[in-house]
C-alpha cells in the first residue's frame, strides 16, 4: 500500500508538470506514454509474436506513432491526417502481412493497428485539449474518469446487488456503475462551475454548467466501456497487469485505460459546447 501512494503521488506531481505547462511539452511527454502504451497493449495482443521480440508488425506500428505525433504538434487537430496515418498503419500491416506470409499473422496485423488507436491515437487528444485557449482548464477534464471509478467502487460495496459483466468483470454490478456516473456529473457541475468562473467569464455560468453535465454523462458511460475492455483483454490473454512501470499500479494501460479511452468524447463535446 505504502509503494502504491508514493509512486501515486509522484504520478500526480508529473501529470500537474505535464498539464500545466502545456506545449512541447505535454506533447512530448504523451509522446513518450503512448509509445509506452502502445509496447504494453501490442504484448499483450500477441503482436510480437511468440518471442515476445519487437518484430515487423510493431514496428510499423511505433513508426505511426512517431509520424502521428509529429504531424498533430506541426499540423495541429486536422482529422484529415488523423485518418491517414491510420489507413497508412493499416494498408502498411496489410502489406506485411500479405509478402511475409505465413511469417505473420491476421491478429498480429489487427493487433497492432487496435493498439495504435486505443493508446497513442486517443491518448494524443489530450494534447488537443490543451491547445484549446482554455486548455489548462480542459486537459484535466478526462480525469474524470478516475472519479468515475472511485465513486463506482464505493457505491458498489455499499449498494451493489446486480452484476454489470460477471464473466469479464465479476465485482462490478449495475449499481455501482450508476454510482459512478452520478458522480461524474456532480463532477461536472462543479467544473463547469469553476470554468465559467476562472477559465471562460463571459460564458453563461449555467449553460456551462449544463454542457459540463452533459459531457461527464456521456464520458461516466463511456469510461466504464473502457476499464472493462482493458480488463477483458487482460483476462482473455491470461496477464495480470499490462507492465509494472508504476510500482503498485502495473503499466500505463492499467491506470490510464479509461481515461484514455473517454478523451476523444470529451474532445469533440468540447467542440460541440464550448467552441
């Protein structure tokens, strides 16, 4: 337990670093958990093969990280070359897959490509959500998912009574999801509180109440899909944590897999409410 708070403690000291100061910065240091992120998911998918030794189609896959994150901090936000170095991964796995066959496999190619989306893809629009003028505001907003979870938890071991997934997930119950939900959007109301009063004076305090609401429902939902497909690949490929880089948390996926997951929703509801 004592591993558990020092090395979350620290984790919090270096996100507020990252968050804060924004830039080059925040993109390099998302640079740098993605390629993390996407190592440990690409594992476990079974990219690298049985060796477990970084092969072709990882490769590939890394080389589109490095591309995506340099057109997205020259370029900016234009989905247009998001979408492309997508479809490059993919014709790229796909044409690795087709000249080196039987040497690579059909789910080593959608392995990789998966990995890349789940983690660095979406993972990167917390960068993003910095480069909004109120960015240093906003970048915090995904967290909420780790608010989610706590509230989940809680209101689970003291109401939870119906199983949410009892094959992939067995402790989580119906309850406890709403739970979670609920608190969001009380966690929104009070940031949307807090945004039209600090990060943004001339919008409406109770519309931006409202839109913060709406955006948390909507990331409280999503995030429980995300905590649950980081565990159900963790149970169907038989591992316990996707790394141990964060003593007492496991590796990147494990702590940030629903808060990766939700970023996008929150991106584009921000652009929705608040642009």
């Amino acid at each position: 337990m004592k591993t558990r708070v020092m090395s979350g403690a620290v984790l919090v000291v270096l996100l507020v670093l990252t968050l804060v100061t924004g830039g080059l910065i925040t993109g390099g240091v998302l640079f740098l958990v993605s390629i993390i992120g996407y190592r440990e998911l690409s594992f476990a998918l079974g990219v690298c093969g049985e060796d477990k030794k970084t092969n072709l189609p990882e490769l590939l896959g890394l080389v589109a990280v490095c591309a995506h994150y340099l057109v997205m901090m020259t370029i900016g936000s234009n989905m247009t070359f998001f979408v492309a170095v997508i479809m490059g991964l993919f014709v790229a796995e796909a044409a690795a897959f087709v000249f080196k066959y039987p040497e690579y496999k059909s789910h080593q190619l959608i392995g990789s490509v998966f990995s890349f989306i789940y983690a660095p893809m979406m993972l990167s629009f917390i960068y993003l959500l910095r480069m909004f003028p109120t960015g240093k505001y906003l970048a915090w907003l995904p967290f909420i998912a780790w608010i989610c979870d706590t509230f989940a938890y809680f209101t689970g071991v003291a109401f939870g009574k119906h199983k949410l997934c009892p094959i992939l997930s067995p402790k989580k119950t119906i309850e406890g999801a709403v739970g979670g939900v609920v608190g969001s959007v009380l966690a929104g109301v009070l940031f949307g509180y807090v945004y039209a009063t600090y990060a943004d004076p001339g919008m409406d305090v109770k519309k931006a109440i409202i839109s913060f609401a709406v955006m948390t429902l909507v990331a409280g939902i999503i995030s429980q899909i995300g905590d649950l497909i980081a565990s159900g690949i963790k149970r169907e490929h038989g591992i316990k944590d996707y790394g141990n880089l964060i003593p007492g948390h496991g590796g990147i996926m494990d702590r940030f897999d629903s808060v990766i997951f939700i970023t996008p929703a929150i991106y584009f509801l921000s652009l929705l409410f608040l642009q």
